[in-house]
C-alpha cells in the first residue's frame, strides 16, 4: 500500500533493515522501561516515547524520515494510524501528546496510576500490531 507522506514533515530516505529493527528494538526498550516501572509519570512519559518510536520506525519502513519540526508529533501518530488501520491509534496517542504538552509546558499533570496502566496497555496492543505489519513486510524481512 502506498502512502502520501507531506514534504514539510517527511523526507523521501531509504533505510535498510538493521537501521529498521534498531529503530525498533529502541521503541521496545522504552515500553520495557514503561512495563517495569510502578511510577504512573514514567509508564506514562516511556509509553508515549515507544509510541513515538513505533511511527517512526513504520513511517522509515515505507521509506521516510520525519523531519524534527513544530506538529512532527501529530503526523508521526498520524501515519502510525494510518500504516496499521486503526483510527484510535491517532485519538488516544494525541490525547497521550496533550497530556505530555501540559506536562512539559503547562506547569506539570497528575498521571493516576489506572490511567498510566491503561497508556501502557494501549501501546502495547500497538506494538503487536506493528510487529505483525513488520512480519508481513516480506520484501524486506
């Protein structure tokens, strides 16, 4: 399936396969440090980090780089939806994007324990996914 990828956030680059499952194993390490951790804040900040890294590791297998610029975020959860078809992937990972805003920006949130759990639960139902989609990338794996 080809998809449309905006100059502005994207750049046209080829990666090869180690590139590609180091960008993944990378996204992998922040969900187990999200996994082991008990602090909400963590699981939440680490979930969202793996998220992240998921789109960009999917985003260079279709063979493109994100360009760090102001809204790189929201078309990384983007494409990331629209790679795996699955529109909550863009409405839960930019509520995920909001909250970490208000953190970074607005003076700090409060991450509950419960809903800490359930970022943690939501990424990794989303990291199944993309190992399957990887899996189902014949040509390159």
């Amino acid at each position: 399936m080809n998809f449309y990828f905006d100059t502005k956030f994207f750049q046209k680059k080829k990666f090869d396969k180690r590139t590609i499952l180091k960008y993944f194993r990378n996204a992998i390490e922040d969900f187990r440090i999200a996994f082991n951790d008990r602090r909400p804040a963590v699981i939440f900040n680490f979930s969202y980090a793996a998220l992240i890294k998921i789109g960009i590791t999917l985003i260079a297998l279709q063979g493109y780089r994100t360009k760090s610029r102001r809204g790189h975020h929201v078309k990384i959860l983007e494409k990331l939806s629209e790679i795996l078809d699955d529109k909550n992937i863009e409405i839960i990972g930019d509520r995920m994007r909001k909250k970490r805003n208000l953190d970074l920006y607005e003076g700090g949130i409060i991450i509950s324990q419960k809903e800490a759990k359930d970022y943690l639960n939501f990424t990794e139902k989303v990291i199944k996914k993309a190992k399957e989609y990887l899996k189902s990338q014949k040509s390159l794996f």
